[in-house]
C-alpha cells in the first residue's frame, strides 16, 4: 500500500494505535531491565577483605588520641539556652515615636463592656443602742415577745439593733481603667465614659457554723426598704464621722440618730460620745468608718464636720426621693426633692457621679462603703457579701460602635461579689456576768452564787441591770416582773454568809447605780440553766482571800458557757459602782502648779 505521510494521516494513525505503542514502550523497558540484572557481576569483594577493612578501622580508631580541650567535650547548656530564649526582648531602644506607615485617620475599636472592680476587705460590726425617732414611729411600740414593754417617759426614744457592713470601694483603680478602656474606644463620651455608681446589692448568710462562704445559703437584702424604714422611723440624721472626700452618696447609708446611752433623753445637735469631751462629736465611732484606709475624722475638726446628706422626706406615693429607684428592686418613683438640713449644721454634698472622673480630680485611693442592717436577730451571727452597681456607658449607644448589640440595652452593669465579710455576731438582749460562789457553811448544803442580770429592753433603747443571789444549781435564770432601777434592797450582795461583818463590808462595797429619773418595769428572761458551780473557797493565808467564782450554763440555745467572777468584775463595777467625783487640788503658797502658759507658781 502506498504510504501517505500527510497530516491528518499521521494524526489518524496514532490515534487509532496508541495503545499498542504504549504498551511496546512497556514491554522495551521490562526486556532493558531484564537484560542488566542477567549481565551484571557478583560482588567484587571477597570476605577476607571486608575482614581487613573492618580491622583497620579499629586500629585507626585507637590510635586518634582525644582531644586536649575541655570546651569541646562539655555538653551544651540546654536550660540556659531555654532561659534565653524566653526572655523577652526590650523594643524599647528600637520604637520610633511614630508610625513608618501611619493610617490616614484614627483607628478606634468597638465598645464592650469595661473591667468593673468590687468592693474590698468588706467588714462588719454588731450593736443596739437608743435612737431619738419620730413621734408616730414611737408611739407605734408594741410589747415584744420576751414580755419587755415601753415605758419611757419620752416616746421619742426606742432601740434599734443593727449590723454595720463597711468595705474600701477602689475608685481611683476603677477611675484609671475607665480612662484605659474607652481611650480607643469608637463614639468616646467623657460625661459618661466615667464610673457612676448607681447602688448596691447586699446578700447575708446565716452563719451556722465554719462555712467557708461557698456552702452558705445568701438571701438577698431589700436595702431600699431599709432605707425607706429607716427614713420613715428617725427624727434625723447625724453629721458623718468620716470626710467629705471619701463619701459617695449612693454608697454610704447615713448615720442614724443614735444617742448617748448615758444620756437617753438627749437630742438635737449635742451627741456626745460616751467618755469624749466635746458637743459636736458623733456617738459613732470606727464602726462607721473603715480605719486606717478611711480614718475617723480629727477630734479638733469634729466641730465642723460636714454630714452626709439628710434623708429625704417621703413623696406621694409613699417613695424616697434622691434615690434612684426606677430600676432596682421592681419598684418605681421620681428624684429631685430638696433635702433637708438639720439646724445649726453647715450642709454638704458628698462625691456625687457627676463629680468622678473630672480633670484634675486628685481625690482619694478609696472611697467608704457602708450599709446598716436593721433587721438582725439577737443571738445569731452573719455573714455578709456586696456587689457594686454602676450606670451602663453603652446604653443607648448605637449599635455599630459595639461588640455585641445587646450592650446598648442594658441600662445597668454590676461588679462581682465582694469576699464574705467574718462572722457578725448580734449580742442577745439577756446577759449575765457572774458576782461571786459562796460555799456552803454546813456539810451537805449546796453552794450559791450570785449574777448580775443585763436586759436590754429594745421598746427604749435602755439598759436594765439587776443583781440575783441565792442562785443554786439547776436553776433557770428567768426573772419576770422585776423594775428598773431596782429598790435600795433590791440586788444587793452576798458575797457569803459566814457572819454580819463580812456581810456588812460586802453590802457597803455594793451601791446602787447612779440617780435615774424614770423606771420601767423588765423581764430579765435569759432562759439559761445553771449546770454547776464552782470556786469560792477560802485560800490559804491571813490576807482571808477567796479563789475566784465560776458558774457554768447551758445557754438557751444548747451552749455550754462559762462564766468568771474575775472576767466579769470590770463591767460588774461600771454598772454597780458610782464614782465618786475627784476633790478639787488646793495648793498652798509657792506650791508649782501647770497653768496654760507653762509652769507657774501658786502665790
């Protein structure tokens, strides 16, 4: 056949036997490969020689000597090499003041939610004392169940048992971490961009026994209905023991009118405290403050004290005004109202939220915390935690300049619990301190002891005190129907009953509280059994000394407790003992005396 090699005939033909050409490429290379494995030679050495080789190389092997330098031998220091490397570098020397390739504008990122900070070493204190309280509140005393009633001749003054939480609220902290977060934040406010504290939530825990705080059962606090029952009950508010600079007036519950209880009847602007000179000081104390961070104020400044703002009268719809309360505890109301002045005293407005955060603002490291819990129980002990509400700087905010769109609902934003303050433990409104144990005189009689009963009757604030002897064991310590001030034979003691001497030198050591100008009838009702007695016994010696008393009782609630005539002696003398007053100095012809310039001489 004649061969046509034109293009398309080409194209044909490899078309139409291409696998038969791949395949003879195959069976070429397999018969290639065949043929070089069928022609190729043994190995060329023989086994003596790979014998001889191997030989040699351990001879060459010994005689390389090692080398003379230790450096080459030492192994390298990973750890160090480790340490190095995770030293961080210092870009400082190599920073440049500004960008090689700076953005045409500013670059801001969206606004979340700023770093919030609670409140530290939260603390708490425990009372009761006289409050000078409105004439209505007063008048709707009512007997309580211990059987105590109000018979105070001023129907103004009533007693008030309370638990004071104080804690350090870093606002100089919280100030600077504003200032970082919103400074490359997108939409910046300065008004609001600052943290406003709205209020605050109060949680309190029975404590029952050595929780840690994690195994407590918290119950929140309603602390708007404590102001507002505070606010409905007092006459007034008494000037601040704090300074101005450190209060804010959404976190500092103000100070009630407590009284001197010396003084129960006292009122107005000259609170004394007990055992201080001086009209202007406050009855509260450290208390009420949070030393040393946030001290009391100066003695010789306690005259011009400033005072936190006085409580607000009640609006129509029966709601505090100047607080905020249209979004805190489901209730609702209005702010404006002017607040009151208590008279003869200069007003203050404390740090407000719209004084945080100013240029130049130097103020102080902390600010006070405080909160009164007026709805203790006596006899039981708390725990306390608190968190911090601030106003929400994205609320309302659009939702373009936000992380999430939901920050700009939230009106309100909170900072975690604080820690649990310690143990509060309310005092119960019995006591008892134990006065001596008298031994029997005869074989077979049964020792006796005598105790001073203290009952703090809550319907006026006071202190009834009463002395019982003749107590033996297995006794309930329950005197009901008892008056305050006792009569003059009423309480005295017995200290034994050996013979008239010893018993008149024990009455004459025993007198009677000061003058009072009113009595009230008192149940000392302590429910405490006597268990045993013991002590009392004539030591040995000429000096006719007795070893100390001690009573032990099974308290009301289970307890075992001991009491200590010693231990007891001091308060046993404050309350049974008067003073007498100190005689006046004379002083006799140039007889040196101190006077007000120094030195003097009397003439």
């Amino acid at each position: 056949m004649k061969l046509n090699l034109d293009k398309r005939t080409l194209q044909e033909f490899f078309l139409q036997h291409t696998e038969k050409l791949v395949f003879a490429v195959f069976v070429i290379v397999f018969v290639a490969l065949v043929y070089q494995a069928l022609g190729r030679d043994d190995y060329p050495k023989t086994p003596e020689q790979l014998a001889q080789a191997a030989q040699r190389a351990e001879q060459h092997i010994e005689q390389t000597e090692p080398s003379d330098t230790a450096e080459e031998m030492k192994a390298p220091d990973y750890t160090q090499i480790v340490a190095v490397s995770r030293t961080p570098l210092k870009v400082d020397p190599y920073s440049h003041d500004k960008p090689w390739d700076p953005p045409l504008w500013q670059q801001r990122r969206p606004r979340g939610e700023p770093p919030l900070f609670a409140v530290r070493e939260l603390r708490g204190e425990a009372g009761m004392g006289p409050f000078q309280m409105k004439q209505a509140a007063a008048a709707a005393v009512r007997p309580t169940a211990g059987g105590n009633r109000a018979h105070s001749t001023k129907q103004d003054v009533q007693g008030q048992r309370w638990a004071v939480v104080t804690g350090l609220v870093p606002i100089k902290k919280q100030l600077a971490a504003f200032k970082e977060y919103f400074k490359d934040a997108q939409q910046p406010n300065p008004e609001t961009d600052v943290p406003r504290y709205y209020l605050y939530r109060v949680e309190r825990a029975e404590a029952t026994g050595s929780g840690d705080g994690h195994s407590l059962r918290w119950k929140p606090l309603d602390v708007i209905q404590q102001y507002r029952d505070a606010l409905g009950r007092w006459n007034n508010t008494l000037p601040d023991v704090v300074a101005a600079e450190y209060l804010h007036e959404r976190l500092v519950f103000p100070l009630g009118p407590l009284l001197d209880p010396e003084k129960p009847g006292r009122s107005g602007g000259g609170y004394a405290r007990a055992g201080r000179p001086g009209q202007n000081e406050s009855p509260w104390g450290e208390e009420a403050a949070h030393p040393p961070e946030i001290p009391l104020l100066a003695d010789e400044l306690a005259a011009e004290a400033t005072e936190t703002p006085d409580m607000a009268e009640p609006g129509p719809d029966g709601l505090i005004d100047d607080l905020p309360f249209d979004n805190f505890g489901g209730a609702g109301g209005r702010r404006g109202a002017a607040l009151r002045r208590t008279p003869g005293r200069r007003p203050v407005r404390p740090r407000g939220p719209e004084m945080l955060g100013s240029e130049g603002d130097a103020g102080p490291e902390f600010l006070l915390f405080r909160f009164f819990d007026f709805q203790v129980e006596p006899g039981k002990s708390y725990r306390y935690r608190v968190r911090l509400i601030l106003e929400n700087p994205n609320y309302e905010v659009d939702p373009r300049f936000l992380e999430k769109e939901e920050l700009g609902k939230i009106k309100r934003i909170e900072s975690g619990w604080s820690t649990p303050t310690d143990v509060v433990s309310v005092p119960r409104d019995t006591r008892m301190l134990a006065v001596d144990v008298a031994q029997p005189r005869r074989l077979g009689d049964e020792p006796s002891a005598s105790v001073l009963m203290i009952q703090w009757v809550k319907e006026n604030g006071r202190e009834a005190y009463q002395q019982f002897d003749r107590i033996t064991r297995g006794q309930v310590l329950n005197y009901p129907g008892c008056q305050f001030p006792p009569d003059e034979t009423n309480g005295r003691s017995r200290r034994r009953d050996r013979d008239a001497d010893e018993e008149d030198e024990m009455l004459a050591r025993r007198a009677m509280p000061a003058e009072q100008t009113n009595s009230f009838p008192v149940d000392y009702m302590s429910d405490a059994v006597v268990v045993d007695l013991r002590g009392g016994h004539r030591l040995p010696g000429r000096d006719r000394l007795d070893s100390p008393g001690e009573i032990l009782l099974l308290d009301a609630d289970g307890t075992l407790v001991v009491r200590n005539e010693l231990a007891d002696a001091e308060q046993y003398r404050q309350r049974t003992v008067e003073e007498e007053p100190a005689e006046p100095l004379e002083f006799e012809p140039g007889m040196p005396m101190m006077g007000e310039e120094g030195l003097l001489f009397a003439p």
